[in-house]
C-alpha cells in the first residue's frame, strides 16, 4: 500500500488558491489528450471517501470499473474504504499524487463542496473522465471555468444529479409532460426542498484528530479552527458549500430549468429578502427555511420553499407533482389511461438523453457509455453549472437581503457591483 505525505511548503507552492485563480490558463497536453484506455474494466481513481464518495466508488466497481486508487485528507476514512470495499486500491492524502498515475483514465470526486473545482480542473488537465458530485461549485465563478475546461479538454464529465437518469420514470417523465405541452403554459413551478434541521451555535475550537489533514480540508476556504460540525456538517456553511439552497436544491431546480428547457440558461430574478438569516457568530451559517422566488423566461415563476421534497409544475391545463416516490396529477392518470401515450412520454424521455440510452436507470453507467462510445452526459458540465448558478444567485439574494436581476447569456448581475463581486470569492493565501 502507498501512501502520500503532504509536505506543506509543496502545498503552498501549488496550492489552490492558484489552481483555482480565474486568471490562470489551463493548458492541455497532448498526452493527456490522447489518454483513453480501451480496457473493457474502466480504471478508475476516487476522491473523497466520504459516504457519498465512497457510494460513488462502489458504482464505479458495480458498473464495471476497477477502483486503483482511493484518496483523502482523513487516513481513517481513506484506510476504512479500503478494508472495506476497494483492498486492491493504494491510498492517497493528496489528490495530486493520486492525478500523476498514467493508468488511471478517470476520477471520482465526492469531496466537500468547496473542492470539487480545483480537483475537477487538475483532474481534466492531467487527461482523465470526470464524475464530480453536486452541487458542482461553490461560486459561479468556478461554473464558468469548469465548462471552458471540459471545452477544451475533450474529456467526459458528469455531474452527480443522478435524478436524470436514476428515476428517470419519474422526473424524466415529469420534464418529457411539461415539454409536451399537456399541462398547456407552465405558468408556476414550486420547488419543494426538505427542512434543514440544523441550526445553533458557537462551536468550540477542538483539537484535530489524529490522521486528518485539517489545513488541506480547509484549502482556499478561509482559515478556521477545527472543530467536529464544520468537519461532518459542511453542508450548513457559505464558507465550504450553500446550504439546503444548493444541497437539494442542485436536484430539484436541475429539474426545473430541465423541464423549461432552460438548463443551459437560467431565471430573469431572483428574490430570497424574505428568507431569515443565521446571525451566530462561530455557528452554522446558511438559512434553515429559505425562501425564493425567481422570474424566467415566458412569465414563469419559480418559487422555493422549505417544507418536503419534490417539484409541482402547473400550467393552464393541468399540474403535476413529482419526487423520489410517485409522480401524480391528472396529466400522469390520463397517461396511465393510455398506454400509447405514456408510451410517448417515455420515447420523448429517451430522447433527452441525445443517443446515450444503453444506460437508462443508471447514472454511472451513463458516465461509462459516454467515455467508452464518445456519447454525452445527461448531466453534462454546463447543466450543473447553470442549476448551481440558480442555487447560488439565491444564496446571493439571500445574504444581500434583496432582490436581484441575471443576464444569463452574460452571466453576470446587471448594474450591482454588491452582487457582481458575490460570484466569486477571495481564496485563502496559504501561509509558508
């Protein structure tokens, strides 16, 4: 078994601060252009050993892969992935390292949020397939540079939104109604996000535990003490992800702008000035109960709610509901009635999926097809980059307490410097 040692003064000269700095170029070799195995076992590397890094791995291996390499800056998670699932893999604390290996054509990422860009982006220069978790960024920012990087890399990349694919009988079928028209004009969608139940704070400073790399964890996030709820509850702070806005939310706004054909786009406004704001110094950061409401396109309003999961579309015609476990409404009963006309909907599914339907209920296995026969990714990189895009504009209008516009062919606010500065952030310089 092998085993990286961070050394720090390595970390600081490379670190990601520079890896993630928008200015920086990213240059393509031509052998990390040419890398592709034709081996019939996927090699692959996973990063981030978490339990939905670790879930993600297991698929790699389900699907026909051979996980070599497992990485984390925890060793006891990183060493008890694998005892227990991947005991032919070398162990890695630093990401890099694990990059450097030529066998290795592709990567998973199940880190907390903050890192998945910088890993995303080394990952795509050193030639290798990408399947990164959602949500895919911390900052719109990072969006912008991860699609120019897939671009010109040429490489495959799949984002973690595994709805589109996983249940696609229920939220393929949702988006294939409402671009059918059988709801008539969608004229309001509900996004349903399920309560966030963590709240309170300060927490005390504690020491790290043995085997943790706390300094590399945290990164280009601001420094900060450890202690055991930013460590395990990443989620419930700005300054590593966006709260239950961008946990669920990377699923059920995808939904959304899929099914308004606008997932490569995004909303006109954004106004989350009603939602309660955290003020704890030392505690969780992001809203318990947030509350949006955004304009789109055609007179669409979206609005997010706090309250159980799952997605309402209506129209002037009709309404449905769907989740993890049904999707329901007069349009689906009226479906159900005809079997030639559910047979439709689900033709006019398969076809969202652009050729790449060999695969159908299988996320994973969508990745697999797209690097093995040169097909796209249902939740391609630009997907997951605009539905982040809509999760951090409200995480944006939320902190900033008012409304705010988005020229999405621009990508920008339009006249708000406040906000404007609000799609990136300053990266931690890493003392020497």
């Amino acid at each position: 078994m092998s085993r990286s040692n961070v050394d720090r003064r390595q970390f600081v000269r490379s670190g990601v601060a520079i890896a993630l700095a928008a200015a920086t170029p990213y240059t393509f070799t031509s052998r990390a252009r040419a890398q592709q195995s034709k081996n019939d076992r996927p090699i692959f590397g996973a990063i981030g050993m978490g339990g939905q890094g670790t879930h993600d791995a297991n698929r790699v291996k389900k699907t026909g892969g051979d996980v070599v390499a497992v990485c984390d800056v925890s060793r006891d998670k990183a060493e008890s992935a694998k005892a227990k699932h991947f005991q032919k893999a070398d162990v890695y604390e630093d990401y890099r390292k694990l990059l450097e290996r030529h066998d290795i054509e592709a990567v998973t990422i199940g880190t907390p949020d903050h890192w998945h860009t910088a890993i995303a982006l080394a990952a795509l220069q050193a030639g290798k397939h990408v399947y990164c978790e959602k949500p895919l960024t911390l900052t719109i920012d990072e969006g912008k540079q991860l699609v120019k990087a897939v671009e010109k890399s040429g490489k495959k990349f799949q984002v973690g939104t595994q709805q589109r694919t996983d249940q696609w009988q229920l939220f393929g079928r949702a988006v294939a109604t409402v671009r059918s028209g059988q709801l008539g004009k969608i004229q309001k969608i509900t996004v349903h996000l399920p309560l966030s139940t963590l709240e309170g704070g300060p927490f005390p400073a504690q020491s790290v535990p043995d085997g943790l790399n706390w300094d590399f964890w945290l990164g280009q996030a601001p420094n900060a003490d450890y202690c055991p709820e930013r460590f395990t509850k990443f989620r419930w702070w700005f300054e590593y992800s966006g709260g239950i806005m961008t946990d669920w939310g990377a699923h059920h706004m995808d939904v959304a702008q899929w099914a308004l054909e606008l997932d490569k786009s995004g909303p006109l406004s954004i106004d989350g000035s009603q939602t309660k704001m955290p003020n704890i110094p030392g505690g969780y950061s992001t809203p318990k109960f947030p509350i949006v409401r955004y304009t789109y396109p055609n007179d669409v309003e979206l609005n997010v709610v706090a309250e159980f999961e799952g997605v309402t579309f209506e129209g002037d015609k009709g309404r449905i509901f769907v989740n993890r476990g049904r999707i329901t409404g007069t349009p689906i009963e009226a479906q159900d009635a005809d079997p030639k006309l559910k047979e439709q909907v689900l033709d006019d599914v398969k076809k969202m999926f652009h050729g790449n339907t060999a695969s159908l209920g299988d996320h994973m296995g969508n990745f697999f097809d797209a690097f093995k026969h040169d097909l796209p990714t249902v939740s391609d990189v630009a997907s997951g980059h605009r539905t982040a895009s809509a999760c951090h504009l409200a995480n944006i209008s939320m902190r900033l307490g008012r409304k705010i516009q988005w020229d999405a062919e621009k990508e920008e606010i339009p006249g708000d410097s406040e906000a404007n500065a609000m799609l990136k952030r300053e990266q931690r310089r890493m003392a020497g």
